[in-house]
C-alpha cells in the first residue's frame, strides 16, 4: 500500500489582524486565532481521496509545538490515519530552510511514497519548505499542481499557469504541493473532529545541530501594511472628469 | 307510559353482538399495539411530554370541541366539525342506551329520551351533509394538496352507511309501532311515513336485517380505525396532548459529551424521537401545511405533508423507491428529498396551519443535523458561512476584531452607566445595509434619552441560522461565547433589532444557563413613544404596510407593537392580504440567507409579487433578513417600492434629516454621530460633501 505525508501547519486566520510588538520587530501572534493553513486542506482532502480511491496509509506531519499538533486534530478530522508531530531542538524561530531540514530528518525515516503539501502556507507565504524537503530527500518535485493521478510507480500530474498547462509525470517517491482548484476540501464530520481530539501523535525529536537551523537574518523593523483607500468624486462632466483623472494618474505615477 | 323506546329486542342475540364486539375490540387493540410499537422504534420518553398535563388535556378538549386549529386557515372545516360533533353525540346516545338497558339508569327515557331523540336525528342528517361535503372535495373537487388513497373513500361511504342503516333502522321501528313522541326522531319519521301500509310481518324482517346491518357496520368502522386513515381518530388527539408547543423556538440541545459518538441527528427511523413518528401518524393528509408552506408556494419540492406520509410509509415498513424524482442517497432524502429538505425557511406556517400540532420544523432541522454534523453533506456554500461562524464568530468571515463597533456605538466600557444592551446582531454589524438599521434605531434611543451600550467584539452571532441550519455544535459553542459575554456584562436587559437573535436569547440560551430578557426593538420603541420618551411627530408617508418577519409574529407573537409605529409613521396603514401571525415568508430564515438560491423562482420573489399587487410604495419590516431578501426581490422586479426597517422610518419622522446628507432615504444623518463607512469615515463624509 502506497504511503502519503502530508506536511500541514497552522497558521493564523487571514481574517484577523496581527499586531506588531513594542520593539517593532516581530508580530504578536498570542492574540491570533490559528486554523489550519488553507492550502493544505487541499493536499489533505488529495491524500484521503487517494486513500479512498486506492487504498493509503497517511500520516500527517508538522511541525512545532502545541498550535502544530492543532494542524494535526484538523487533518485527523479530514480522513488523515495518523500524526507526526517534529520536535525541533531549538524553539527559536526558523527559516524556510530551518523548518526543511527538521521536517527532511523525519521524513527521512518515515521514508514515504508520496509527499503532499499545501504550494505554501498563507502566514509568511515562503512557499519554499516542501520543495527544500524534496532535494533534501532526491524526491522528484512539482509545485502547484490542481491535478493528481497516482500509478504504480509513477504520479501525473497537471499545472496549470496563465495561458496554458502542462502535464509532468514524475517517478516515485515524489513530492507534490497542492493548488487552489485540485479539489474541494471536505467539512469534517464531527464525529471525526470529536475522535481527532483523542487520537494519539507520534512525536520525533530532530537532533540536527541547531546552527544548521539558524534564521540566518535578522529582522530591522515591521510595519503594518496600510491598506488606504481613498475616493474622489470626479467632475460629472465627462470631458473635465477624464482630464482630472489623468492628472491624478500622473501625480501618482510621478510619486 | 313511559317515554322511551323499546330496548332489547335482540337480546337474545347478545351474545353473538358481544362475541362480535370483542373480536373487533381485538383487532383494534392489536392494530393500535403495531402502531404504538413502530413510534417505540424512536427515542426518548413518555414523561417528557407529560408535563403540565392538565393544561394539555384542557387545550384538546378545546381543540376538539372548538376546532380552533382547523379554522386558521381558509380550509373547509365545518364538515370535519360536524363528523366530530356528530359522532360524539352518536356515541352519547349509544351509551345512554347501554346504561340504561344494563344498568337501568334513566339515561334514555324522558324528556332527555326526546332531546337525545332530536339531536341523534339532527346530526345524522348533518354528518350525512358532512360526507357529502368531503365526497365531493375528494372526489369531484379534487384540490391537489389533499391526499387521497382507496381507504380514505372507503372509510366515507362506511360512515354514510352507518347513519343511513341508523336512519332506516329507526324508521323501521317508528313504523311497526308509532309513539305520540315519535315526532322528536323526525327523520326516522319521515321513514316511517314512507312505510306506511307496509305489513308488520316484512316491517320486522327488515328490521332485523337493517339492525344486524347496523351492527355489523359499526363494528366495521370501529375496527376500521387503527388500519385505515380513521386512526387519526386517536393519534390526532394523542399529537395535540403530546406536543411541545416550543419545539421550533428551543430546538432540542444534542448532547456531544460522548467523544466516541458514530453519529448526531437523525439519520434513521430509530434516530427520530417517538413523537415525530406519532405525529406521522397522526396526518390525515388535508395539505394544509403544503398549501402554506412558502418554499412549495415558490414552486420548490418541499412539501411538509409528503414528509410525514412518506415517513408513515416507512413506518409501515414500504419502500419508497421511485416514490421521489431524485434517487435517495439517504434517509432523509427519501423522507423529503435532500434539496426540499433545504428549502425549509422555519417560518412555522406549516406548524400554525396543522390542526394537529404537528411538529414539522423540528423534524426537518433533526434530519439536517444528521447531513451536516454525521455525514458533512450540505450545500456547499454553507462551508463558507460555519467556518466564518466557526472563526470569527459570524457568517461572512469578517474579523471580529476589526469591525467590532468602534465607530459610533459606545461599547459597555465607555457606557457603564448603560440601561438597556443593544444587540445589533451579526447582520445589524456586517452587513451595510442592516447596519443602517442599528444606525437609525441608536439615534432614536440617543433621542430619547437612553443610555446604551454594545458587547462589540466580545460577542459573534447567535447562532441561530447554525442551529437550525443543523450545525448544533457550531450554534452550541456560539451560544456560550455569547452567554458567558452577556453574563459578564451584568445588563439583564437587551434590546434587539433581530428577531432570530430574540428568538435564541429569549427561547434557546435559557438550555446552556443563559437567562436573559431580550426585548424587539419594536416593542422598545413603542415603550419609548408611550413613556414619552421619545416624542410623536405628525406622520409623514403617505401610504405604508408592514411585512411581518415570521419570527417577530409567529415565534415570538409581537404584531401589535410595529403596527403601533406604523400608524405613527404613516397617514395610510395599508395590511397585506397575509399578515400578522398569518404573515409570509421573506425565504430569509432557517439559514436559508446563506444558501444560494437555486430554483427559478424564491420565496422572496412570491412575497415580492404578493406585495407589489397592494400598491404601496413603501413597505416596513422589522427584521434584517426580510429587509435583506425583500430590497433583493424588489431589485429583481425592477420595483421602486422601498422596503425599510421601523426604526428607519421612525428615525426620519422624529430626527430632521440634515440637508443635502444622502438622498433622504438613507436614515438619520451623519450629525447624529452614528455614521458608518466599512473602509473610513472620514473620507465618506467628505465625499458626501462634496456630491452635496
């Protein structure tokens, strides 16, 4: 039986607001709602259809601490066997490139058929982890595909771009992250949700060395994007209105 | 002599008559046995519907002797009234006689003996009309909601047989031996006119035959009852006794403590409780509910009476395969059809109309609860309005947080002095066009006076539309964030422009702890105007109507209070032809508001239209659903009529509009320090200005 990971996360809900600590140069995430990160309810929703078209053994992977483990509950409640939760050695903050090679190490030795995971996580929008975890691994890799099909030892797949598409067919193992479109991902039933509650993670501690894992940067200062909108009623008269928007177009462009 | 009639002509026949008797009373006790076991198959118990006993028997002697419930409604009623009124003076009389030939009591002699006499005669030529009524409605007529199977037309001509056979029988008699009082049985009289000259030898042959006729039939029809629709005879009245007059306002709470649950709702004849398989039962099939039921009016599959036939039918262990035009893929798809099954806006007309308190919301929001919370099949579009719901505590998914009511409404910090808690509802918030309601309705309470506050972000939505959109858990969690926020805000007295959220406070929070005393703001309002709170100006609209929100009339039985601001708003108070307790749809509740419309024509659309053919240009509602499905049906009719809130109209009959601020239908102005803008308040004002 073909054996799928999903790399899921949780992130903050869009629709709240972060605030910025004192010192300007963090987010401060304690009075955020977390939910589970949207494009990775359609890598889930593809592990499960796999499983029940199939037959799968799915694991769910993340990584971090307790808000991780959450991520884990929604994919169990969607139809995911089990859970993983990566421990990393630090609890610093870390880089796309940090969070690849904790993930890598447990993949390592989960050693699965298929990986599956959202094109990219809606809080920092890296986008980067899971193809980082592909060339970790020598898995072959294809991002944002809105189209899966498995075979014996090989998976097509189907990425759409603007103005065409193209068809891949990549051997196995391989890694897949998943695009709006590929599917329309389940509203889990309660009893899973009440079951997920309960259900037993798996923990696997990374012991790469943490100055591997580094952020490698260091953040100056935040600020909040201003989202301004402003509206100018134009003269009514067609002639003046088109005049007066030109000039506006032009200050702005000169600006 | 003695005035009476002879008694025991037959009896030494009696004993066949009791052997008679007993069979049948076998077969009537075994098939009532079968039908009590199949509402055994549901859950939960007896007790639960015991309470305040005495009240129920009372409210079904009323029921049935008045038949209040039957004349809500332009149905034909009197001939059912009469059948009943009939036979229970037949059964009167019948027992007279039984008392006084077994027990020789006077119960059939005397004066009593001729007034019996007369009304037993009365009433069977009235029960004969009776039938006559209902077999022309059944089979001449033909009205398409009335149901209509073999039984049901065998069961009328047994009736007519039993009377006629009595009728003759007593003719019979009057002619064998004439008595100075035989005028007090005037139709058995006549009979006897008609036999007159008839030689006693045929007289008393044909009386034995008519009275063993007589009997055989009246056995029949008893044992009649358990097996054919006759059963309402027992099942109606046991449903009018056993209900809960609350079901749709306080949905029953599900219980979610057990973590290793397979499944929530009902998704199986065993999942229902007992009484909605009694209430099956109990239908006679008169369609009444389909003929008021909006979603059918608007063309829709929903049919409240096919879904307690057909879960009847599987009661009684029939398949209902190709019964439906959609193929079932679950259960409650072959008692009503999953898409009908949506279509239900919980408006209750089908409950007020049903002459036996049949609890048909209830049952549709059991069945839904099983399609959402066990097997996560619902429209899809619903997943946007539970995870907004789920997240940030309101359908559209908007940030609390952010659109908390900064911007105009003092929040129970900066008012601690408040007196009332103004509860604008998540529409009242969100959405742009009802905001200008809790707009409008502020200023007026500014106006008079009021000192108010608002929870802001600390409460979401009420969770009604979860609720009866099936997802008890959502609308479970909503009502504690809710409750344990009211809780603390320590106001016991709140004021809602909402009629679902008064609903839900008032009726359904009182199960998770929350006692809470939620006022309409309607009825606010008029308390304002009779306190002399607020002052009464001289009305300005022309001509005005009120369209009553179901939950404002129905649940919660407020229709005078906006009819009292009506009449201050408008020199012209017009009534649409539905009004009041009797009023129609918008097609907003029951979640419907967040479910895509998918038919041709809406329930909106059907109101819409009902409105449009009174003339009126402008139409009052209270309830930010109605406003919301009402101004969209109008945009479809391309119709200038203006659908606003009371308090809007209030508002600019009370507050002078300030000159050139909007286009005078906009509400209160911006002065009145209750302006909103979603985006920035600022630049609007500005913007006004400048179109000014």
């Amino acid at each position: 039986m073909i054996k799928i990971c999903v790399l899921v996360k949780s992130v903050p809900d869009t629709a709240s607001m972060p605030g910025i600590s004192e010192d300007g140069r963090s987010v401060v995430v304690e009075d955020l709602d977390y939910v589970l990160n949207p494009f990775d309810e359609y890598a889930i929703e593809a592990a499960v259809q796999l499983k029940e078209l199939h037959g799968a053994e799915l694991t769910a992977v993340s990584l971090g601490g307790e808000r991780a483990s959450q991520a884990l509950r929604s994919a169990f409640a969607m139809g995911i066997n089990n859970g993983v939760l990566v421990r990393a050695p630090v609890a610093t903050e870390m880089s796309g490139r940090g969070a690849a090679v904790c993930l890598a190490a447990a993949l390592r030795e989960m050693a699965p058929d298929l990986i599956l995971a959202g094109k990219q996580a809606v809080d920092d929008d890296g986008a980067q982890v899971a193809e980082r975890i592909a060339e970790h691994l020598g898995f072959a890799h294809a991002s944002a595909v809105n189209h899966l099909e498995v075979k014996e030892t090989s998976l097509t797949v189907k990425r759409v771009f603007e103005g065409g598409y193209m068809v891949l067919e990549l051997p196995l193992p391989a890694l897949v992250t998943t695009e709006k479109g590929i599917n329309e991902p389940r509203y889990p039933a309660l009893p899973q949700i009440l079951k997920a509650r309960r259900k037993p993670i798996d923990e696997f501690m990374v012991s790469e060395p943490v100055a591997s894992l580094a952020l490698g940067w260091e953040v100056e200062s935040l600020t909040v994007p201003c989202p301004e909108r402003r509206r100018q009623l134009l003269d009514d008269n067609v002639a003046a209105g088109t005049a007066q928007l030109a000039d506006l177009l032009r200050q702005e462009f000169l600006s | 002599m003695d005035v009476t009639r002879p008694l025991g002509t037959y009896s030494h026949f009696y004993w066949l008559m009791y052997l008679l008797a007993a069979a049948v009373l076998v077969a009537f006790a075994l098939g009532v046995w079968l039908r009590i076991r199949r509402w055994r198959r549901g859950v939960g118990t007896l007790q639960e519907r015991l309470h305040f006993w005495p009240r129920r028997g009372i409210d079904l002697i009323v029921d049935l002797v008045s038949h209040r419930r039957f004349r809500r409604a332009t149905h034909p009623w009197l001939f059912h009234a009469l059948l009943v009124w009939g036979f229970a003076i037949f059964f009167v009389g019948t027992l007279c006689v039984m008392l006084q030939e077994n027990f020789s009591l006077p119960t059939f002699s005397g004066q009593w003996y001729l007034a019996l006499s007369l009304a037993l005669d009365l009433f069977a030529v009235l029960v004969l009309g009776a039938v006559f009524a209902a077999g022309w409605r059944r089979w001449i007529r033909k009205p398409e909601e009335l149901s209509d199977v073999p039984s049901d037309s065998f069961v009328l001509v047994l009736i007519a047989a039993v009377v006629v056979t009595g009728l003759l029988l007593e003719g019979v008699r009057i002619a064998q031996e004439p008595r100075p009082w035989s005028l007090w049985s005037p139709m058995g009289y006549g009979v006897a006119m008609l036999l007159a000259g008839t030689d006693l030898q045929t007289l008393l042959s044909v009386h034995r035959g008519l009275w063993w006729g007589h009997l055989l039939l009246s056995l029949g029809l008893i044992a009649a009852i358990p097996f054919t629709r006759l059963f309402h005879l027992l099942a109606s009245p046991a449903a009018l006794f056993l209900k809960d007059e609350t079901a749709a306002k306080a949905l029953v709470p599900l219980d979610f403590s057990d973590e290793e649950a397979e499944s929530f709702g009902v998704g199986s004849i065993e999942d229902f409780h007992w009484k909605r398989l009694l209430d099956a039962d109990a239908c006679t099939g008169c369609g009444r509910c389909q003929v008021q039921c909006p979603a059918w009016q608007a063309g829709k599959s929903l049919s409240p009476k096919a879904a307690g036939e057909n879960l009847s039918a599987l009661l009684a262990g029939h398949s209902l395969n190709g019964n439906l035009n959609e193929s079932p893929v679950s259960f409650a798809g072959e008692v009503v059809g999953e898409e009908a099954l949506w279509s239900c806006t919980t408006c209750r007309a089908c409950e007020l109309y049903c002459p036996v308190g049949i609890e048909h919301v209830s049952r549709f929001v059991d069945m839904r609860r099983f399609l959402v919370l066990t097997e996560a099949r619902f429209p899809v579009e619903l997943q946007t309005a539970f995870r907004g719901m789920e997240r940030q505590g309101n359908p559209w998914g908007f940030d609390y947080k952010e659109k908390a009511l900064k911007d105009g409404f003092p929040a129970l910090a900066d008012e601690p002095q408040a007196e009332i808690l103004l509860w604008p509802g998540c529409t009242g918030i969100y959405d742009p066009r009802c905001r200008q309601v809790t707009i409008a309705f502020s200023a007026l309470l500014k106006l008079a006076g009021v000192r108010f506050a608002v929870l802001g972000a600390e409460s979401c939505c009420c969770g009604d539309a979860a609720r009866r959109l099936g997802n008890e858990y959502l609308f479970q969690d909503l009502a504690l964030r809710n409750i344990a926020a009211l809780d603390k805000s320590g106001l016991q007295r709140i004021v809602t422009t909402c009629p679902h959220c008064l609903n839900t406070l008032n009726n359904e929070y009182p199960q998770f702890g929350g006692r809470f005393r939620a006022v309409h703001h309607t009825t606010y309002l008029r308390e304002l105007l009779n306190d002399k709170r607020l002052e009464m100006a001289p009305p300005e609209l022309s001509e005005a109507v009120f369209h009553d929100p179901c939950y404002l009339a129905r649940y919660a039985g407020e229709v005078a209070a906006p009819r009292f601001l009506l009449d201050t708003v408008t020199r012209n108070p017009v009534e649409l032809e539905k009004h009041g307790e009797d009023g129609f749809c918008c097609g907003g509740g029951g979640g419907r508001m967040w479910l895509e419309e998918k038919a041709e024509k809406s329930v909106a659309d059907v109101r819409v239209d009902q409105i449009l053919n009174t003339a009126v240009s402008t139409v009052a509602t209270a309830c930010p659903f109605c406003l919301t499905m009402l101004s969209d049906g109008m945009k479809r009719r391309d119709s200038e009529v203006r659908i606003a809130d009371l308090a809007e109209l209030l508002a600019e009959n009370l507050i002078p509009l300030e000159k050139g601020g909007g286009d005078g239908k906009q509400g209160p102005s911006i002065d009145h320090g209750f302006y909103y803008d979603s985006d920035c308040k600022e630049e609007r004002t500005q913007g006004n200005r400048r179109r000014g």
